[in-house]
C-alpha cells in the first residue's frame, strides 16, 4: 500500500491514479492520519492501458506512432550469413550495450 500527504496526493494525482489502475492501494493522510483510501474500481487484468501510460512516463517504454510500414510486412525476411550464429549475435549486442 502507498501512502500519500494530501499535497502529494494533490501534486500527483494523474501519476497515483494510474497506479491504482495498476492494481495498487493509496491511502491519503493528513498530518499522518489516514483521511481516505483510494483503491481500484475495476480488476487489474481489465486495465492494462494505466500500467501502460505510468511505464511510458517512466521512460521505460515508448508506445509506437502508427502501422508499421508495408515493406516490413510484405517482405521477405534477411537470410542468415552462413556460419553465422544467433546466440553470438546476441551476445555480441549485449556486450556492446545495444
């Protein structure tokens, strides 16, 4: 359960709300004492689009501007270099920080 000051609660409501909808539990205090609890109205599973908009906020995703384009779609997928490995490829990006 969080635990916001009124001014908090004030300050950042929009972000707050979206955790509710997330499924979490505010409870509002006033110079320490608990003045209201805010909880979710609807289940967590039904709500997916205020866990969306607090990780987009967190910067940890970023939600795409439209369709992707019809070449990538339509196309055929790159081939492969021969001798070349997947899992090296992978390996080789995350040791470059990609």
């Amino acid at each position: 359960m969080i635990i916001a000051s009124i001014s908090e609660a004030k300050n950042k409501l929009s972000a707050l709300l979206d955790r509710v909808r997330s499924g979490e539990t505010i409870l509002v205090v006033d110079r320490g004492k608990p003045v209201a609890r805010i909880e979710p109205a609807v289940s967590a599973e039904e709500d997916d689009d205020g866990r969306l908009a607090r990780l987009e906020r967190a910067g940890i995703v970023k939600r795409g501007s439209g369709k992707p384009s019809p070449e990538i779609l339509l196309g055929k997928p790159p081939r492969p270099r021969k001798g070349g490995s997947v899992l090296e490829a992978l390996l080789e990006e995350r040791r470059e920080g990609r």
